[in-house]
C-alpha cells in the first residue's frame, strides 16, 4: 500500500511535458539567429552582423528532457524595398500564423526606436486585444521580451534599459542575455519552456532542424561569404544547391573518389558583382570550402566535396519568375 502511494505521489510530481513553436521576432540585426543557434547548441541559422540577413524562416529544434521548443527565426521585419523584401515580411506572416508564444528580441546597445514600435503594433493586432476596464493589451500567447547584447552596457544603464523596456509592453516576462557571451541562455531556455504549453513530442530527440540538407547548405554558403567579404560583399546574393550526389547513387564521375559531390550556384544581379564574389584568384571560393568542409560533411553524412559557380540572374530581387526559382 505504501510502496503504491509513493508512486502515485512520484507521477503526481512529475513535470508536464511542454512543447510548441517560438515565433522569435525583432528588427533587423538584433541577435536572433545568435541566440537560436545558442540554445540549440550548434548553428542552424545565419549569425553576422549585416541587417536582414535571415531570409527564411528557419526552424531550429531544441529538445530537453521535459520539453520541445521550436524556433521560427523570422527575417527581420523592415519596409520592403524591393519584390525580394515583401516575400520576407510575407515570411515574417507564415511564421507568425500559428505560434504558441513569442520572443520579442530588443537589443540593449540601442533606444527603442519606429521598427521596435512597428512590430509591437503588429503583434497586437494578431495577438491582443485591449481591455476595455484598464487600456492594457491582454495577449492571446505570452509575449516575452529578450534583451539582447547586454554585454555592451555596465550594470547601472542595464538596470535603466530593463525598465524602459518593461514599460514598452505588457510582457509576459523579460529576460537580459548576452546570446554570444553565452551569459544567461540557461535562463531564456527556462523561461520559454516554462511558458509553453502542454504538449507532445513532435520531432525525434536527436533533429536540430526542419530544413533539407539542401537548404541548410546553402544557408551555410551564403553565412560563409557574409564572413568572408563583409561590407565587400553585394547585398544581392542568392544560393542555390543544385544538387547532392552521393557514390553508388549517381552516374556522376566526380563521385568515383568516393566523395559527396554538392553543386552550389552563387546568384549576383550584375555581371560586375562576379569578380567580389570570385576573388583573386579564385581566394574567396578557396577560402569558403575551406571553412564548410566539416559542416557540409556533417550535413551530408559523409566526406564531401563542395562544387561552387558563380551566375548572373540579373535583377531577380524585383523579377518574380527569378525569386521563384531562387527559392523565394
């Protein structure tokens, strides 16, 4: 009879089993897909300190032992300039549609400005509604702020920040980190996961994402080349992988040394973009390889060998036929 009851006791302790989707949303370059790839553990989203650089919505999938988060890391969203940047802020909509929560990245190194102001007033009105009694917004999905890079302020304009930012909304919860000091990413997990709801186990353990090898590939790609060029580098990049062709699987002769064979096109608008992209050389294409060789063999599942050309698909930001066929 006893040994009964402390098993009963036991299951009545245990932790529910939470699980649903993260929208992780802010402006431009504010550190999302940073902290994504921090409390995943491994880089699944595009980190560099170039706006918009996020151009999908990526799914990041972390698991722990009572609960599964999944991160949508949405592109920024900012008025579009171009075909290109409506098909983000149409991304940023997908994303938001069916969410059970949502991370509101504010960064601490900056005044709450029009773009901050801007998404809150979206969030609202898919969100929340207002209360009639008190004028407070009462939200649909909890809403939790994340203040980011709060390694660049002392303690004392920290404390000033989060105040300001506090009264900015009715959020949830508000939580400092600094995603690329790795200080407080502990915290944000348990915050997320505390406010998700009940749910099951919707991925295997060990899957950190939802996308195709193909597009993780070419997220790493075009990363590679953000790091590699920095301001050099022409916005108007696009990368497809064309193909992966395995030994034993494909007549391609290039497979014959028992490698992967991965062909990549690198997109420019202008034939003048051709040689930034190229190098001297060819430096810049050696030189990407070189840093992608263990996470593309990693993708792959094997040893593999990256095969990148250079085209000109001039104008495909504002050519629907071309953004189409690029992916967008």
């Amino acid at each position: 009879m006893t040994e009964r009851k402390n098993n009963e006791e036991q299951s009545d302790n245990k932790e529910p089993y939470r699980s649903g989707f993260v929208a992780v949303v802010g402006r431009p370059n504010v550190g999302k897909s940073t902290l994504i790839n921090s409390l995943i553990g491994t880089q699944v989203a595009i980190a560099s300190s170039r706006p918009e650089t996020t151009r999908k919505a990526i799914r990041g999938i972390l698991t722990t032992d009572n609960a599964q988060l999944v991160l949508v890391d949405t592109p920024g969203i900012h008025r579009p300039r171009t075909l290109l940047g409506q098909r983000l802020n149409d991304v940023v909509d997908e994303s938001l549609s069916d969410v059970d929560e949502i991370a509101f990245l504010l960064p601490a190194d900056q005044e709450i400005g029009p773009g901050d102001k801007r998404i809150l007033s979206r969030l609202r009105s898919e969100f929340a509604r207002k209360d009639e009694k008190t004028g407070k917004f009462v939200w649909k999905v909890p809403l939790i702020a994340i203040v980011t890079k709060i390694d660049e302020l002392n303690r004392q304009e920290l404390m000033a920040k989060l105040m300001e930012i506090n009264q900015f909304a009715d959020f949830t919860d508000l939580v400092p980190v600094s995603a690329l000091e790795h200080d407080n990413v502990a915290e944000v997990k348990r915050v997320l996961i505390d406010n998700m709801p009940e749910g099951p186990q919707m991925y295997p353990d060990d899957q950190i994402t939802e996308e195709k090898p193909e597009d993780t590939i070419a997220e790493l790609v075009r990363g590679a080349f953000l790091e590699e060029l920095d301001d050099e580098l022409p916005h108007s990049l696009a990368v497809v992988v064309d193909s992966i062709d395995r030994p034993g699987e494909s007549d391609n002769p290039e497979t014959e040394d028992g490698k992967a064979h991965v062909m990549v096109s690198i997109y420019v608008e202008r034939d003048s973009q051709k040689p930034i992209i190229i190098g001297h050389r060819a430096e810049h294409l050696v030189q990407v390889k070189k840093r992608l060789r263990t996470a593309v063999n990693r993708i792959v599942g094997q040893k593999s060998k990256l095969d990148l050309h250079v085209k000109v698909a001039k104008g495909w930001q504002s050519d629907p036929k071309q953004l189409e066929r690029l992916g967008f």
